[in-house]
C-alpha cells in the first residue's frame, strides 16, 4: 500500500494531460494534471497500472513495488481496436465484417470547412462528394458507391442515432463531431428500407468520466476569391469578332469602332473578396457518475459573388450530458441547436447573376456618368449582375433543435436494454422581397416597365358593364379591369418535425474464452411531419427592403394570397442481428430488418430486408507466418436495402391536378387528377455484395482495406413518362410512381494509411483513398426506351438520357468530326448537312444514312459521361519538433461536363477560345466560324460533344501550416496547448476544364420533378467554389 | 400489427372517392374546360406549319420542334408537338373522370354539367385528329396502366363521329347565351361541328349546322374590326368561342405545362421592343410578306392584322421607336392581333401570361365557313354563299367591295377572304390541307404525308398498342 506517482508523455516527451491511470481490476484511478502527473494513493505494490488516452495504445504496466512510475503513450497507429459504429451497437476494426469507412471528427474539423460533408470529400474510399452550389450555404451531394437510381441518392445521415437530412447538414457543425461512420455495403440493411444509399453515422462529442474540465477554443479567420474567372473576350476581341459574325451573316457589323480596349471586365467587378471566420468552444470533462461535453460556436461567411447578398452565417450551441441516474441506469442527453441565416442570389441557369455576368457585353460601362446601372439594351434577357444583385432581397432563417434521450439499462454483465427518443425540429422562416425594378427594355425580370418605376398596370379582365342597344340588336359593353403591378414581399414558415422513439437489447457473450456471441434485438418507431404557410403582400412603402414585410404591406390589393401544405409519413420497424465469432479468427454476422413504411399501400406496405456478413482473420492462423503482415482478414457480405424516399403517398390517386380556369373573368379553382395512383408500389431494391482484404504491414505502419462491391439496384422508384392517353399530362398532373428499371454499379475501392518517423522528431502520415465507378442501366420500363433529363440551351433539347447499357445522365448529342474547311468539302462530303457552310462543325453520320437529321435522333449518340471513373483522396501530414503541415489533394478522373453557360444571343460576350474561331481554310478544324444571321439556318449550337469537355480535376483541398508553442510557453498563459496556424481551402486546381469548377454535381433538373440524377455535369452558370485563405489557432485549458 | 403506418393524407381527397356533392362535379368541369388554355400551341403551330408565318424567336434551336415545323422537316421527335398529344389527352381524361362517375349522385343542373364536358372532349379529340389523323378513342374512364396496350389508333372518320356526337348532346342541352362569361354555348358546340363536318368535306352537313348558328344564333358581326382582338372587346356580338385567359395566372419557363396564360401573344411580340402601345416579346411566328401580299390593296385588317414595324417606327417619328432581330429569323412583320399591348399586361413573367382571349372561332368564321359549305356541297347554293362572303367583306369597319363570282371563282373568293380574315389565328394551314391546297402553297409539303403530323415517336413507345407511324414519317 503505497503512493505511486507519476507522469505521463508522449512519444516526444510532451506532457499528455488527461490521461486515465487506472488500478486493473478496480474502479480506483486518476486523471493526468496539465503538467502530464498523476498521484495514485493506496495503490497494491502489486497493482498492474492501465494507462489510457484516446488516439494512443493503451499500456499496462506492473507497478512492482516502485513508487515513481512514468509512462511514455505511444500512438495508435493502427487502431485495430479502433471502435467502429454499425448501427445499434459497435465492434471493432478487427471484428468488422462489413464495409464501413470511418473518418474521425478531429481530422474532418481540421480541415476547416463550413459542412461536414465537404470535409468527408477524398476522405473516405467510396464516397462521392460534390458541389452542388459553392455559395455560401450551398448544398452538396453525397453519392455513397454511384447514382443507384434516378431519384433520391441521398444516405440516410444519422446524428447520434436521430435522422437528419441532407440538406440541413449545414446546421451542423464539424467542430461538435466525435467521428463519422459511413456504411457502404449491404450490413447497412440494418436501418432496412432507409438503407439503400448508405447509411452516413455521425457521433458527437462527449465528455470522459473522471477527467478534468477542459477547455477547447479553436478559430480562424479566412478571406475568400474564386477559384477561377473564366477567359472571356476584351471588349476590343468582343467587337471584332461580333463584327466577323454579322458580317459571315450577311449583316451590318455592329461596331464601327473596334478601338474599344479591355472594356469592362464584369467579372472583376462581380467577384469580390470575402470574408469567412468560425469560432468555437467546447468544454468537456466528467465525475464519476457523469461526463459532459458543451460546445458553441459562431460561423460566417459571405459569399464571392455578392458578399452579404449571399452570406451564410451560423450559431451552434450544443450539450451532450450523461449521467448514472441509478446503479447500472445511465441517461444519455444529446441537445444540439442552430440558428441559420442564408441570404442567396440566383444561381445556375439564364437568369443567374454569373450567367449575366459572363454573357454581358464587354462594351458597356456597368454604370452610366450619372451613377445609375447601364440597362445593357444590346440583350433582350441579359441584364446587368450588378443591379441584379443590388435588387435581390432574401433570406432563409433556420431554428433547428435536435436532440435525444437516451436511457442505458446494463442488465448484467451479458444484457443491455437501450431506449431512446430522438427528435428533430426545424423552424423555416423565408422572406423575399421584390421591389420594383427595371433593368432595361424588355427585360424578364423587370417588375416596372420604366426607369422611374411607375407601377404598370396589370389588366385583369375585361367585364361587361352595361348594355347597350343598337341595330335592334343587344350589344355587350366591356371595360377591362386593371390593378396596377407593384412590388412585393413573400414570407414563408416552414415547420419540419420527426421523432423516432427505439428500444432494442445488446447480448453480449465470450463462452470458454473462444466463442465470442453478440445479439441485438429492437424496435423502431419514426414520424415525419411538415407544414407551411406562405404568403404574399404587395405595395411596400419607400419600394424599401426596411419596410418589406407583410404587415407594412398595403393590405387592400387585389393579388395578395396565400398558399400551405402539409405532410406526414411514418416507419415502424423491427430488427435482429446476431454476430459470433470464433477465437478472433472466423466471424459471421447475421441481421434481418422487417420495415413497414406509410409511403406505401397495403399490397406492399412493408418488407423484409437481411443481410450476412463473415471475415477470416487468416492472420491469427497458426499457419500463417509473416514478419511483413502483421494482420490479414477477409471479409464478404451480401444484403438487401430498400429506399422508400419518394413523397407522401405515392401509391394514391389524389386530386392535385391544377384546374383553374377563368369564368366571369374570376380564377374559378376547379379539381383535376394530379400524380395517377399506383397502389402496387414498394420501395427499390439494392442488392449488394461486397469482398475486401484488410492488411496491416510493418508493425501497424502501412494499413491497406480494399474492397470490390457489386451493388445491383432493381425496382427504380420513379415517375418515367407514360402514354399521353392515360392523361397524366395536365398541369398539376404527373404520371404515377412504379418500380421500373435497374441500375448496377461496381468497383473497386482501395484505401492506403502508411504512418512512420524519422528519428525521434520527424514524423509523417499519407493516407490515399482510390475509388472506381462504373455504372450501368440495366433495365428500363417496358416501352420505354429511354429517359431523357436535364436542359440544354433556352427552350433546347434534353441533353442526359438513362438507357439500357449505358451510364445514368450520359450526354446524348451529336458526335462532330472537325470543320468544314471549303465548300468543296461540304458538297463531296457524301453526306448531306443542311445549310452548312465552311467554318461549320461537320457532324458524324451516325447511321450512315447519308444524311445529317436534325429533326429525329438518328445521327445523336453518347457524347459522354457525367460519372467519373476514379475518385482520389491523397492526405499527407507531418511533423516536425512543434511544426505540423498537412495537405489534402482531390482527384477526379474521367468525368465529363456539359458546358451550357454560353448564351445563344447574338451580342452575348464569348470565351477566349473562340478567338481560335475558324476564319478560313486551314485556320483550324477544331472551334467553328462565328455566325449570327436572322434568316440563315447555322446548326453550330444544336446539342454535340463541342459542347462536352474533360471535367477531370485535381484539387488541392487544404493545406495548413500549423505550430504548437512549446509547453513552457503556452503554460504561462496556463494553457496546455497553443497551436497557430495558416491554412488554404482550394489553394490550386488543376483542369482543363474552362469552366468555372469542374467540381460541380447534380442540380435542380427542370425536366425531371422527381430528381436531379438526370441533371448531372451540367454548368448552368454553377456558382464556383471560393479559394480560402486563413489564419487560425486551437487554443487548449 | 401495422397500425401504426396506416395513415391518410391530410386535407387531401382522393380521385377514387370523389364526386360526392353537385359542386364536386362543377370543380371537375372547371378543371376539363382549364386545358383549353394550352391550346394556345395548336393556334401557333397552326400559323407556322402554314406559309403564313415563320418560327423566329432567339435562335434556330430556340424550340427546335417550331423550326422543323416552319422547314417541314418534322418528324417524329418533336416537343412541341409531343405537348399538344398530351395536353389534349389530359383535357380528354379530365372529362372522362366526370363520364365515368356520371351516375354516382343524381342532382338538377347534372345534365348542362355533362353537355358542357361533351363540348370539352369534342373539341380536345377535334385538336388530336386535326394534327394526328387516327388517334386512339377513349371513352368515359380513366386508363389504367395496363389498359394503355390495348388502345389502337381509331380511325379518323370514328373519331369524327364520335366528336359530332359529343357536340350533339352539347348542342342539345345548352342554350344561346350564358350568364356565365367563358362558359360553352349552344352557338360554340354547333360551330365546332359544323367546323368538323367542313374538315370531313361534309359540305351539306356542314352547311346546314352552320346555317342554324347563323339563323338562330345571337351574333352579329362587330362593327369595329381594329379593336377585335382587344381585352375590352372580349365578349363582343361576333364571339362565338372564346378560351378564356384573365392576366393573373402566369407560369415559368421550367414548366410549360403549368402554363395557364396565353403564351402566344407575349411570344409573338417585338423582341427588344421599346417605344410607345406595344411591349417587349420574344419575336415568334411572324408574318411573311407572302401573307401581306394576300391583302387586298387598302383593306383596312391589314394594318389590324399584321404589324410592319419599319412602317409603324417611321410613323411615330418623333418618338423613337427600337427593336432587336432574333436568330431565329425576321421578315419584318409582327402577328398584330395577338401582340402585347403595354396597356394589356399581365402579371408576373408577361411574356408567358395575358390577359388576351384566344378567338377560336368568330362569328365571320362561321359566315366563311357556311359560305365556304355552300359553295363546295354537292348542289351548291352560291347566293346564299356569295351573301355571307359579302357580309364578312361588307362589315362597318372593314368596307371591301362586295364581290360577285359563282362556282371555283366563288370557291377561291372564300379560300382568299379565310387566309385575309382570319390571318394569324391559326387556321390556314388546316385550310389548305383539308382544301388540297398545301403543296401549292408550302415550300417542302408532301402530298400523302404532310396532311397529318407525325404521331410523337416516344408516344408510340410507351402505348406498346403497336401504332404505326404517318405515312412518311
């Protein structure tokens, strides 16, 4: 019976505080103080100390009768017992059968970025990420093994077991998160008809018991440029080449002058640096019976175009408490709260600022002498970004309030009943202001027809007032009734709420120390509800965004209205999964899932969905002798999913057709049939299997995990077109949801961590992530011989198709085969082109029916793919004595995009590359002549892979430079850690890509309501991502 | 043991358990007559298929669908077209629902309800086999799925029966007047049949229809032709069948099926446009010279009709008057009846709403029609067809001289006050098709093909009912 006393460091000698020093066999230990010491009283001088710190190997050490017992932690590099969540329970690296990636929340919060999703992005092998908006707020997709459907892709994301949706991962902040599990394979099938997308766990922090408060305050403050600006033409570039092209037409040139110089670069004045800055605090620590971790934090940023105007800004504050409310009963309380403000400019499509920006003349002076905006008359829908922007008013206020309780009922040693609830409740409060506005004549967005912003008049109807009669006959008298067009504010609450309360009971058993048996059984039961209310008030005084809200509206106008909307769906669900292994070596997993899910009628309202899993440890093997692999396993696995993530009651015929239809002048609201029924729906079906091989070389220096997956999705849930006599066609209406069609995807993913150090001061990480795709249609609907998706050019044709043998959204257009050079050529080609000329692009006969057709799809064919066919993460980091430097590279290889930024107007501004325009003979066969004629036919512009380019990129994602003071130092403050740093987000990309940011994903598909997949690699004018400098420190009590 | 998940959707009802009050039954009317308000593309393509007008608008892939329509190069890919298939067949499904639950609830007013959904689905089968000649003939249910493979292309003449039998019942049971504006007449059903007979060359029919709408019927024609086609003349004594558009209901460029306004006017209008009485538009369907050339020297709908823009900038000197050239094409003239009018405005996008009437048939279609019958049945009455001709020449406001001609000169007279009368309203090119006229008249029409559009392909595909394309497509 002794004191023993101690201290604790590691590996360089640094002075780990924290760390738990346990008597083995006992509850009886301390905590390390800052200065890395403990003091144990009443130790055995027998006692065997267990020495523990996360991120390091735990060490037991035999006190054997000294009183000073110093401990050096070395880290865990190859956490074999690393703990990894499969849903309902855990295991451990070593024991995982199934496919699961895992990132820790430390490495996702250092890469300082605003979502958490952005961080997983090269990261984790087998999942996509991409950039559906780089404005601030903007939204990603994750895509966890390919596009499986054309409807929803999305994962199910869970936050501490409560469902969170994709979108809203912006609430979250990465500073909060433990770590994130993301289950790829078919052992997702324990959250059943959820599943079919992967399954994304995210765990938040929590306190430790019997440790100390500590006190972590990290920041950074960052400014932001774009990535890139395109290369567009000067202004003088701009006249002459617009003078070429109304000459080729046959028209006058439109510039007498092409002395214009640079002109105005829209681009610059646009673009704008921004500021980001985040800051955050958390506090954890614990007694005995409880821990606690608490954190705040404040984050804003605004955006690169329109700084404020698209400004994203962002308060956390979160609690995750636990406590033993009576012997083995422990209560689990997770409150995590956001308030969001989102303030967001058109984006992606003609009416976007970038869109106008790239497309306005460089001729024109974006104000006039008298300060006022041009009005860019040369363009009938190009109007000027810059009082654009000054003229859009919105934004999009958040509260969300997520949480749980969780009850932990420790049976005995083998049993543990858990039963939560869960809950998860947003507030949606958007504003939108339009004020009066005029752009110039004839502009779309124009809400008053004249600069000094009379209101117009709108004319309703005309009404019969009187009577007169003439010729002996009755004459009807008209007047029209007119109100006058105003301006106008459009406020939105949005109420989103689900709960899931669970229950399920962990066994847990190790007979005669070699058959280790696990078993969960639970119950599940998930609701879903939403509503809203919008409304709209004209009339606001002043025209004035102060006064744009609806009580200062005028409230006598004709047009104010209001619209709502509810739903509901529910899920209720029970499970099972039983795991056993033998003596480390054989493991076999087992689960089955049976879901019943409210989106779907009673023929097929719930279903069953198992899945099995096994690994061999060859490693443990007495045959096996290696010095180089110090740990191989095998794992497979094959299982069911569902994906029932289509809208509320799907399967019935409701009247949500749209009919109204004017009569006595008055909009008379009628009923029509909306989405026909279809009560034999279900969900779709993924069927996956997957085999890996887990290495770990070198004495846990070099981890290798590989896996090969073949994910078959069958039963599409979608609304493909149906035969327009079944009438599904009117407005409101659209054709019902079936199950049609597969999609299979395969590949391969690889996954490289290597960890090592040179001397005692040098150390070094990389870690390399490689993840292939290929994507197959493999079955359409009967009739259906394609689907057609996404927008090209205005009111142009459906550029993406999804089709048997082919990628889902591959671009299908026109193959061309170079330029005409001379009109020789044109007309000894052997092939008819209508109205070509030379310095046209000649186009592939693809039926060799001797003709080019333009009014059929007899010569289009695959232009190319939006999917990439490799995905790459490379992560490096090193440290030396104090300094750390760490670099993230994304890398994505064979993805294609369409480019359809260039508006087909004549005096619309043109990339630089047009300066290699063919302008003769032999000038080039690659760009064709420019062209603008009002009565000469020129097919340069229909849809063809001129327009398709390489979007392979490569990105430097984050770079940091970081330095920790030297424990002497940083104590004088009484700190136990200062850490400074520099770091880059998207320092450098390198494509050949001319666009904006090859890194752009699925947006909104105006042809396709039930989803984005078809609208895939499309630049409608994407809002690029923002190039971030910054300075930060992490700063630690 | 899954209570739990069997819910109902709130505030929502269902098609299946519908019809269960009169008032239910007019919503359901309401929502047949809304489709009327997409037809304003047949009126289009009417005008463009013709060499009455070309497609303009921005660029030549602007609409692609218009352009191959303009050049006869058509085929069976065509969006444009592709729409006009469906939205008629939702009109027509849409009227089917009431036919299908027609005996669910007996009440007073049941049967004007029913006579006006006959009207409806007349005219939308009429709209099919204009365009598409045999079309599929579905009656008084809903298809399922599985009961889309077994509908063959009807015959047109069956589709033709079917429609005068809807017009019929129509006819039957609706009066002269209405108190309701927008609400289907008597007048409008017997006009449309009278129409069909004409499309059939049924002339004797045709003309004896057309004579009671004329003898029994409350129209005359107005005296004031200029202001016609303007918001404060809707309603007017020539109205015969009007679809109805208030300047409220709007619609985006995302979604034209959504589209309740009258598309057509702010398409049609100047693109670039500033300056006085007009507004801006987007410069689709524009007159050719062709059509300006039909006009008799000094006939005052002319200048009604059709806008010269130079003519018209030079006249307003000195306000400046400016306007922009689509790639789509320019021929210098505007379709002046349906043009956006700065004091016409409607709401939101105005160049996808207004608050414009669509005239699908006037009073002086009637005449020309009943003239044109007269003339061409097996023994014609030319006195009574010269008398109506001239009536249509001779109106206050118009004032042409009165011709005289019997027999193929009489025949030509009409065929040459439809295309002046009636120009820009969509009906020339089904005049000279049905009047054996087209390949004279359109560069590139084919005899035996171009009489009848191409059934839209992916329409083919998804029936899996075995359709055959048009001859030639």
């Amino acid at each position: 019976q002794t004191l023993i006393k101690g201290q604790v460091t590691d590996e360089n000698g640094q002075a780990l505080p924290g760390v738990n020093v346990l008597i083995k066999g006992t509850s009886r230990g301390a905590v390390t103080d800052v200065k890395g010491e403990y003091t144990l009283s009443d130790a055995p001088a027998d006692a065997v100390l267990i020495v523990s710190f996360i991120g390091y190997v735990s060490q037991e050490i035999s006190v054997a009768g000294k009183s000073v017992v110093d401990a050096k932690l070395v880290p865990d590099v190859k956490a074999l017992e690393e703990v990894v969540v499969i849903g309902y329970g855990t295991t451990t690296v070593k024991e995982l059968t199934g496919s699961v990636s895992s990132v820790s929340g430390s490495k996702l919060s250092s890469l300082n970025t605003v979502r958490v999703d952005q961080a997983l992005q090269g990261q984790a092998a087998g999942v996509q990420i991409s950039t559906a908006s780089g404005s601030p707020g903007g939204a990603l997709n994750i895509r966890i093994r390919g596009l499986s459907t054309n409807g929803d892709n999305n994962p199910l994301v869970l936050v501490d077991g409560v469902p969170y949706s994709t979108d809203g991962l912006n609430a979250l902040n990465p500073s909060d998160i433990e770590s994130i599990n993301v289950l790829k394979d078919g052992t997702a099938g324990i959250y059943g008809v959820r599943a079919a997308n992967g399954v994304i766990i995210i765990t938040t922090k929590q306190g430790k018991r019997n440790s100390k408060p500590s006190i972590e305050f990290s920041g950074y403050y960052g400014s932001q440029q774009t990535t890139k600006k395109l290369d567009l033409l000067n202004a003088h570039q701009y006249a002459v080449l617009k003078n070429e092209a109304y000459a080729a037409g046959g028209q006058a040139p439109p510039f007498a002058n092409v002395d214009l110089g640079k002109g105005t670069d829209w681009q610059k004045e646009v673009f704008q640096k921004a500021p980001i800055m985040n800051y955050n605090l958390n506090m954890n620590g614990g007694s005995d019976k409880s821990t606690y971790s608490i954190g705040g934090s404040y984050m804003n940023q605004e955006g690169i175009v329109g700084g404020d105007k698209a400004s994203y800004r962002r308060y956390n504050a979160r609690i995750n408490f636990t406590t033993d409310i009576a012997p083995r009963l422990t209560l689990q309380n997770v409150l995590l709260y956001t308030n969001e403000r989102r303030r967001t400019l058109p984006e992606n499509g003609i009416a976007s600022v970038l869109y106008n920006t790239t497309n306005a003349s460089p001729a024109t002076t974006v104000r006039n002498p008298d300060g006022t905006y041009t009005y860019l008359e040369e363009f009938s829908d190009i109007i000027n970004p810059l009082a654009q922007m000054a003229n859009t008013f919105n934004q999009t206020n958040v509260n969300k309030l997520v949480g749980k309780e969780e009850l932990t009922y420790k049976i005995n040693e083998n049993f543990e009943l858990s039963a939560r609830l869960g809950y998860n409740y947003a507030n949606v409060s958007s504003k939108t202001f339009s004020p009066l506005v005029y752009y110039g004549s004839g502009k779309a967005q124009n809400t008053a027809t004249n600069p000094a912003l009379v209101p117009d008049s709108i004319t309703l109807y005309s009404k019969e007032v009187d009577s007169v009669r003439s010729n002996g006959q009755w004459t009807k008298v008209n007047a029209s009734y007119k109100i006058p067009r105003l301006n106008s504010v459009t406020e939105t609450e949005q109420t989103f709420f689900n709960y899931n309360a669970e229950a399920f009971l962990n066994y847990n058993k190790t007979f005669s120390d070699i058959h280790h048996v696990k078993a969960t059984l639970g119950i599940s039961y998930f609701g879903d509800q939403g509503k809203s209310l919008s409304g709209t008030a004209y009339n606001i005084p002043y025209n004035s965004n102060d006064f744009a809200d609806i009580s200062a509206a005028d409230g006598t106008n004709l047009l104010n209205n209001t619209t709502s909307y509810q739903y509901r769906s529910r899920l209720q669900s029970y499970f099972l999964r039983g795991e056993y292994g033998y003596k480390g070596k054989y493991m076999l997993s087992a689960l089955v899932r049976r879901d019943a899910s409210s989106n779907f009628g009673k023929n097929n309202r719930f279903g069953y969905f198992p899945a099995v899993s096994g690994a061999w440890v060859l490693s443990e093997e007495p045959f096996f002798q290696s010095d180089l692999f110090q740990f191989v396993k095998v794992r497979a696995s094959y299982g069911v999913a569902g994906n029932d993530k289509i809208g509320n009651f799907r399967y019935r015929a409701l009247l949500g057709g749209e009919g109204v239809y004017p009569f006595n002048n008055q909009l008379v609201n009628g009923v029509a049939i909306g989405t026909l029924g279809n009560q034999d729906l279900k969900w779709e079906t993924t069927h996956q299997t997957n085999v890996g091989i887990d290495f770990s070389l070198f004495n846990g220096k070099l981890d290798i995990t590989t896996d090969y997956y073949i994910k078959k999705t069958k039963d599409l849930l979608f609304q493909p077109d149906i035969s327009a006599i079944a009438g599904a066609y009117g407005a409101g209406g659209s054709p019902p949801w079936i199950n049609a069609g597969d999609v299979k995807n395969n590949g391969f993913e690889l996954l490289i961590n290597y960890n090592d150090k040179i001397g005692e001061d040098f150390r070094f990480n990389i870690g390399y992530n490689l993840t292939t795709i290929h994507n197959e249609v493999t079955a359409l609907p009967d009739g259906v011989q394609f689907i057609e998706g996404g927008a090209f050019g205005v009111g142009g044709t459906r550029p993406t198709r999804m089709q048997v043998g082919y990628p889902i959204g591959y671009f299908y257009g026109y193959k061309t085969d170079g330029v005409y050079q001379t009109t020789q050529e044109v007309t000894e080609r052997g092939v008819t082109q209508e109205n070509a000329q030379p310095g046209d692009l000649r186009f592939v006969d693809q039926d060799k029916s001797g003709d080019i057709n333009f009014s059929n799809n007899s010569d289009k064919t695959k232009i190319g793919s939006p999917i990439p066919d490799m995905i790459m993460g490379l992560n490096l980091g090193l440290n030396f004595k104090g300094f750390d430097v760490s670099g993230t590279l994304y890398v994505s290889l064979g993805n294609d995009i369409l480019r359809n930024y260039e508006r087909d107007q004549p005096l619309a501004n043109l990339l630089a590359y047009r300066l290699n325009r063919w302008t003769g003979p032999g000038s080039t066969n690659t760009d064709p002549r420019l062209f603008t004629s009002s009565t000469q036919t020129n097919r340069n512009n229909v849809i063809s892979d001129y327009f398709v380019e390489d979007g392979s990129f490569a990105r430097i994602k984050n770079v940091q430079l970081g330095y920790t003071l030297p424990a002497a130092i940083s104590k004088k403050i009484g700190a136990t850690k200062l850490r400074i740093y520099v770091a880059a987000n998207n320092l450098a990309t390198f494509t050949k890509y001319r666009g904006y940011d090859p890194d752009l994903s699925a947006q909104f598909d105006p042809n396709n309501a039930s989803g984005s997949t078809l609208s895939s690699g499309i630049d409608y004018g994407f809002y690029p991502q923002a190039k971030t400098f910054m300075a930060g420190l992490n700063l630690n009590f | 043991c899954d209570d739990y998940v069997d819910i109902d959707p709130q505030y929502a009802q269902d098609a299946d358990n519908y019809f269960l009050s009169p008032s239910d039954y007019d919503k359901a009317l309401t929502g047949a007559y809304d489709l009327m308000q997409t037809s304003y593309l047949d009126m289009w393509i009417g005008e463009i298929a013709s060499d009455n007008s070309i497609a303009g608008g921005e660029s030549v892939t602007d609409s692609e669908g218009l352009h191959q329509i303009d050049n006869m190069s058509h085929g069976g890919v065509n969006n444009e077209l592709r729409s006009l298939f469906r939205w008629m067949y939702a009109g027509i499904t849409r009227v089917n629902y009431i036919f299908e639950n027609k005996d669910k609830l007996e009440f007073d007013g049941k049967t004007r309800i029913l006579a006006e959904a006959s009207f409806l689905r007349g005219y939308y089968y009429f709209e099919l086999v204009k365009f598409f000649g045999d079309v599929p003939l579905v009656l008084d249910k809903r298809l399922s799925a599985s009961e889309i493979s077994a509908q063959p292309r009807t015959p047109a003449s069956d589709v033709y029966a079917q429609i005068v039998k809807d017009l019929q019942f129509a006819a039957d049971n609706l009066g002269w007047t209405t108190s309701t504006k927008g609400r289907i007449t008597k007048g409008a059903a017997l006009s449309l049949m009278g129409k069909a007979y004409l499309y059939q060359n049924k002339f004797a029919e045709a003309a004896q229809t057309l004579d009671k709408v004329i003898d029994e019927g409350p129209y005359t024609l107005s005296t004031d032709f200029s202001t016609l086609f303007r918001v404060a003349s809707e309603g007017n004594s020539e109205t015969v069948f009007d679809i109805e558009y208030v300047g409220i209901e709007g619609g985006g460029y995302g979604c034209f099926v959504c589209l309740e306004g009258f598309a057509a006017v702010g398409f049609h209008s100047i693109r670039g446009y500033k300056g006085p009485i007009y507004a801006d538009g987007n410069s689709y369907n524009l007159p050719t010279q062709d059509l300006v050339d039909e006009f008799e020297p000094n006939d005052p709908r002319l200048a009604t009709s059709i806008l010269d823009i130079e003519a018209f900038k030079a006249a307003q000197l000195p306000v400046k008057v400016e306007y922009t050239v689509g790639g789509g094409g320019h021929t210098g003239f505007y379709n002046n009846k349906y043009l956006k009018r700065a004091d016409e405005l409607g709401a939101n996008d105005n160049d996808l709403t207004s608050p414009v009437n669509h005239r699908v048939i006037r009073f002086a279609d009637v005449l020309l029609m009943a003239a044109e019958a007269h003339n061409r049945k097996a023994t014609p009455d030319d006195t009574k067809a010269l008398a109506y001709l001239n009536q249509v020449r001779t109106r206050v406001s118009v004032n042409m001289p009165p011709v005289n001609a019997t027999g193929g000169a009489l025949t030509q007279a009409i065929y040459h006050e439809r295309r002046v009368e009636l120009a820009g309203e969509g009906i020339h090119f089904f005049d000279l098709v049905r009047t054996g006229r087209a390949a004279d008249q359109i560069a590139g029409f084919k005899v035996g093909k171009n009489e009848v559009f191409p059934i839209p392909q992916a329409e083919i595909d998804l029936a899996g009912a075995g359709w055959l394309q048009n001859t030639g497509y």
